[in-house]
C-alpha cells in the first residue's frame, strides 16, 4: 500500500485518513465514516476483503506464532509453550517472543512484496494461550504455560511485550492471549460445553492471567473460548466481554471469536435460532471480529432491528485502530519494524536463541548415583526408542517449518568422541500393540532394540508422546478422545520396551518427549537417570546431548504437576478447583510442580522480610541468600511461596508469588529480592471479591514447592518465615 500512500500525501486533497501527521482518532473516524454498511461487516471477517476506491488491501488477520512464526513455511521452531514455561525465565520469554515477532515483521513485508496477503502472512497473531492446565489429560495443555496462575501470567506478559514491540507509536505485531475464558478441554465437547464455575474459582484462577495480559502488557486484542462460561456463549457473554474486559480491566482493544465459534452460539450452544441473532449477540457483547463467517448475517441482522449500523461500528473502528498502529496506512519509511530485513527469518542468532530456550526448558527428574552426565568417550552408546529420530516431537503444535532439525539421535551423535559408537534402534511404534495387518507384532522391533542394549556401555531411551497423540480436536490424528489423553500412561509398547531393555542390566538414561505429564511410575522407580524435553524446538537433540554429556547443566522445573494416575484427579468436565493442580490436590503426585534436579547443589541462607508487622495495604518485602555449594556452574530457580494461615474461606496449600532464574559459579552467592504486594497477599472470597484480610501469613523460599515430596526427591530445604497483617479487612480491586 506505500506507493498509492505517496501518492495520495502529495495530492493536497489527501483524505485525514491518509495523513499520517493526524491524530489516530481522527483517522479512524475518517475511514470508517467513508464506508458503507456491507463495506464495515466485510471488514470484520478474518478474511477481511479489499475496498479498492479506499486503497484498502484485502486482510487475512488470522496468524500464529505460539512458538515461532507458523504454518507460513521457514521460520525459528522455539520449544512448545509448556517447554518454554518450565525455564520459569520471563526475560528469556521476552527474547523469544522479540525474536518471533521479528521473523513476522520479516515474513509479512515480504509476502506483501510478492502480493501474497493470504491466511498467516498478517500481523495480528493469536497467541499466546494462558488457559490454565487444570487437566492433564487436555490435549492443548501443551500450547500453555502450566497450571498455576502467577507463572502462566508472567510468561504471557513477557510473551505480550516481545510481541508488540516497544515502539511509542507503532505496534510490532498484534498478541492475542486466548481462549477467554474457563476453556481447557475436553475438547469433543468444546462447540456445546458449559463450563460451571464459581466466583471464586473464576477469579482465582482462570482470569488472573488475562487480566495481567490486558493491563500490564496491554495486549491489543483478546479472543473468546468456544465453550459456554456459566451459561453465556463466551464469544457473546457480556459478563466476560464488557463487564470485566472492558469495564473492570479497562480493555480498548478488539476481541476476535476462536473458529467457528459465533455459529456454535445457535448450532451448537442452541442459546440462538439464526446466525443472524448469534452475530449480533456476539457483536453487541463485544466481539468484534469474526474467525468463521457468521458475521456476514450482520447486515440481515441491521435489516431485522437486531443490531444497529453504530454498534457495528464500534467493532468496525476497534479494528482499524489496530490496523491504523500497525503502520498498514502509512509509508513504509515512517513505520520502524517495516525495515526489519527478511534475512532476520530464521537466522542464525535466532537459532541459537532456539538452542537456549531448549537448554533451560529441559528438567531432570532423577539421577541416581549421578549417572548424568555421560562420558562422551564410552565405547558404544545406544539410542532407543520412537521418539529417537522422529522429527515431529521437535515441533509439538501451532508450529512453523526449520530449515534443520536436530533429533536427540543427531544431537547424541554429534556430541560424542570420534571412538564412540551410537547405535540406534526405533524399538516400537509410538502407538501400536497389536499384531499388524500382515501378522508383524507389536514386539517386533524389540529383538533389535536388545541386541543394541547389550552391545552397549550406556543405553540412552527416547520414549514419550507426540502431536499425533495429543493436541487440538481433529489435529492429533492418533488419539482416542478427540485430542486428548484417555490415558496418562506410556502408549504403545513403550513400556514393555523400556522393562525389556532395563532388564539387560545396562545404565538407561529416559529422555521423555511430551507437552503434558505422563505417569511413569515404573520408571520413576527403576530407571537411575529421567530427563523431561517436552518438544523441545528445532534444537531440541542438541540440548538433549548438551545435558546428557554434561555440556549444560539443567535448571528447568515443571510447570505442571505430574500426577501418579488419573485416579488422583476429578472428572475432566469438573471445572471446579477443587482436588486440581499442586495448589489443591489432596494426594501425593509422582512429581511435583516447580520440582526439577541439577548436577549441582544450592543452600539457602539468610532469610529476611522487611517487616514481620505490616497494615493491610503495604507491601513487604524479602530477600534471601543463595549460594551454589557445588562443583560446577549452575541455574537455580528460586521460588517464593506464600500461605494465608488464617483465611477466613479455602485457600490454596500455597501459592507461587515470585520466581527467579539465577546462574551461579561454584562457590558464588547471590541475594535475591522479592517484593509481595498487597494483591498478592489477598484471598478471593466466595463471591469473587479480592479481599486482603488481617492475619498471620506463612512465606516459604527455595528451589522448589514446599512439600515434603519435593523435599524427598530433591533433599533441598526451603526456608520459612511468617509475618502479620494487621488492620481491618481491605477490598482491592481485582
């Protein structure tokens, strides 16, 4: 568009919207006031169609960017979403998302050149997804950042900033958080479910990370979940939609339906008979953009009085905005992140940024008797497993294209000694167990797999998942439930082949791909070393090696917990809190959240709170000593836990209120400092209501949750300390 935008600012009859000096309002206004009412419902599809007499190009706002700029070919594979979560490391996230919206920035001025401006070439990306992983059996779970609410947040803000840039005037790219709100499965029922929820529960836990999203990274659009929330479709419910996105938390940005979702409002949901009511539910709600095609009913619906040309404007003026900030009506010389060069698409900086997210996503669950890290000089090694060399567990879901895998095998080959020799053997398929078409046994690769054990000094396991067995309704081709996991435990015959090749009496390493947590229980009590990669980028067999052969010592912790069995958790339609997650669950988990080994040791020292007396409305703060009593360099994450020990209605066991990546040289100390505000030392009460009461409270800091299991498989301490608020009960706003 930037040559008819010259040319149009030399014509002194330049319209105000043309005239990037004007104010955006001004312009806004303009535009919209030019268009008519077929034009302005065109304009709210996501395939937004050209207005040639106006010098507006077609418009595809649908674009992805979870981990790396997707489904538009070549671009920087990142971890998947929960990786890049257990680096519990905001500002590395913020990098990332820099660089992902670099290679946007990049990828659409390109496209634009070549006329390509069809579906993933815009700017406006939806992502990231801060739902809340309640359920380990959610096939997105993977796309998230884990199941607690503070961590979730601070990676979504982190996300958020990287994403739209810094710029006073122009948007970078437009972030997306999604789906608002209470949505996480299961997902067969996602177009009709009513997602019952208490006040408490609500605010507690599904909306704290939105709202962080919206007020302090002031993401320029939202999008709305398929299912119902208390009734309300929730891309039509004015309790989400304008009570609180707009009303409460001061939201001025546009908010886009999930796919398919406004028609779900009468097909599915039954709330509505016609499309042409269900579009103007949506619209008076405040949905203003339409993934689908129900919106095109708006101007049956104008004709049928049940919305007016205004309203529709309102939406039409929301989207403009954003497309005004994006620099789209301006010349390409006064928009900055127009020169980002398309070389910067996939670069190698961005690889190696790839490499170090991978590094710090991974998490070692056990190392007994240290066996890790591995000599790189043993005489043979052998890699085991479905997961070994396939390249789709590099990428997870919502993924873009490498220009260079690297599988654990490559990884494992390319880290040790010329004089070692790596065999390999597939061992099983991921899925199958029964005798195949031909009479091949599900077993059959297990006879290869042995005889490279047996040749072997060290035998390294590549088990696990794969996006074929978990993701998004009609994506994983394999599940059984629609996407998700009917099942926590190893599929196929993973677990068969692991006792077989365990039995040879070898050391095993169990390197575990997946975006959710797995019950490995029989593992967990056989094997000596584990370590968790997730689907780790495309340098996802690089960080693999570079912690199994000591190159990198691991820091990362799991952002979700692992339970022993879905025995341990409620029904999956059950969206109360209750029994979910590490802040409720009433047993002992296989693994617990913030849990994650090193090959170093960390003491803590020196606990201090500013105060142990303060009034209700100040903030505290502490700090604490951390020092790396090993032998080697390390991270550690330092987690700050908090417990109302006097709460007046149920609260958590504990809470996450602060975390901090630190790397330590052996023998080095650090201080870190926390500060915990008086919203995060608030209750939510029954009715929803953010309440700071007076009373004691129990602050608990270390390497990980404070919880005796923790203690048992980590034998690190926590350090505790309490301090009063006094005072009368204060209500602070949400």
């Amino acid at each position: 568009m930037g040559d008819n935008i010259k040319k149009n600012l030399e014509d002194k009859s330049t319209p105000i919207y043309l005239d990037p000096d004007r104010p955006l309002e001004e312009r806004v206004e303009d535009l919209v006031s030019r268009l008519t009412l077929e034009e302005k419902v065109s304009q709210m599809i996501y395939a937004s169609s050209a207005i040639p007499r106006l010098g507006i190009p077609e418009y595809n706002w649908w674009n992805e960017c979870l981990h790396g700029v997707a489904r538009a070919g070549v671009a920087t594979v990142f971890p998947q979403a929960i990786g890049m979560a257990a680096s519990f490391n905001d500002e590395l996230m913020y990098r990332v998302a820099c660089a992902i919206s670099d290679e946007g920035r990049a990828k659409h001025h390109e496209f634009a050149r070549q006329g390509d401006r069809g579906i993933y070439k815009g700017l406006t990306f939806w992502s990231p997804n801060i739902n809340i992983f309640r359920d380990p059996r959610w096939g997105r779970g993977q796309e998230t950042y884990g199941e607690d609410p503070y961590l979730t947040g601070r990676m979504g803000v982190a996300f958020v900033k990287g994403i739209q840039g810094d710029d006073p005037r122009y948007l970078k790219a437009v972030a997306t958080p999604k789906h608002y709100a209470v949505h996480s499965g299961p997902e067969p029922l996602r177009h009709s479910f009513d997602a019952r929820v208490s006040p408490k529960d609500l605010r507690e836990t599904y909306l704290p990370a939105f709202k962080e999203c919206v007020k302090e990274g002031k993401a320029v659009s939202v999008m709305g979940a398929y299912n119902r929330t208390n009734g309300e479709p929730c891309c039509a419910s004015l309790t989400l939609l304008q009570k609180i996105l707009r009303d409460e938390w001061g939201f001025d940005g546009y908010v886009v339906s999930d796919c398919g979702a406004i028609h779900d409002i009468h097909a599915h949901h039954k709330v509505t008979n016609t499309p042409e009511e269900s579009a103007a539910m949506a619209v008076k709600a405040g949905c203003d953009l339409n993934c689908g095609r129900a919106f095109e009913s708006l101007v049956n619906a104008v004709k049928q009085g049940l919305i007016t040309e205004e309203e529709i404007d309102t939406a039409v003026k929301r989207l403009f905005r954003a497309r005004f900030q994006l620099g789209m009506f301006d010349p390409p010389e006064c928009v900055p992140y127009a020169q980002i060069p398309y070389e910067v698409n996939d670069c190698e900086e961005h690889r190696q940024l790839a490499l170090e997210m991978a590094r710090e996503s991974m998490v070692l669950l056990k190392n007994e008797g240290g066996l890790l890290p591995l000599a790189k000089d043993l005489g043979t090694i052998a890699v085991i497993g479905p997961n070994a060399d396939n390249k789709k567990v590099l990428l997870g879901n919502y993924n873009g294209t490498p220009s260079k895998y690297v599988t654990a095998l490559e990884g494992i080959r390319s880290k040790v000694s010329p004089k070692t020799k790596v065999v390999y053997a597939e061992g099983c398929d991921i899925t199958v167990t029964r005798e195949g078409f031909w009479g091949e046994e599900a077993t059959r690769g297990f006879a290869e797999a042995l005889a490279a054990a047996q040749r072997a000094d060290a035998v390294i396991m590549c088990l696990g998942l794969s996006p074929e067995l978990e993701g998004e309704e009609g994506d994983a081709a394999a599940s059984s439930a629609g996407g998700d996991k009917s099942s926590l435990d190893l599929p196929g015959m993973q677990e068969e082949l692991l006792k077989a090749v365990c039995a040879t009496g070898k050391p095993v390493v169990l390197v575990l791909f997946s975006g959710s947590p797995v019950s490995i229980n029989w593992a967990h009590e056989n094997v000596p070393a584990i370590l968790q990669a997730w689907y780790p980028g495309e340098e996802g067999g690089t960080a693999i090696a570079d912690v199994i052969f000591g190159d990198y010592n691991p820091g990362g912790r799991l952002p979700v917990t692992f339970v022993k069995s879905l025995a341990q958790v409620p029904p999956f339609t059950d969206y109360s809190m209750k029994g979910r997650t590490y802040r409720y669950l009433e047993e002992e988990p296989l693994y617990p959240f913030g849990y994650g080994l090193s090959f170093t040791s960390f003491e803590y020292s020196g606990l201090k709170l500013s105060s142990e007396t303060i009034t209700a409305g100040e903030s505290i703060n502490i700090s604490v000593d951390v020092k790396n009593t090993g032998y080697i360099a390390g991270d550690e994450v330092v987690q700050l836990y908090i417990k109302d020990i006097e709460a007046s209605v149920d609260v958590p066991v504990h809470e996450l209120r602060g975390f901090k990546r630190v790397k330590l040289q052996p023998g080095e100390t650090t201080t870190v400092s926390f500060v915990l505000t008086p919203r995060q030392m608030a209750l939510i009460d029954n009715d929803g209501k953010c309440i700071l009461e007076p009373g004691r409270f129990k602050v608990m800091v270390g390497g990980r949750q404070p919880d005796k299991r923790s203690q048992d498989l980590t034998g690190t301490q926590v350090l505790t300390a309490e301090f009063e608020v006094t005072g009368q009960p204060v209500e602070l706003e949400y």
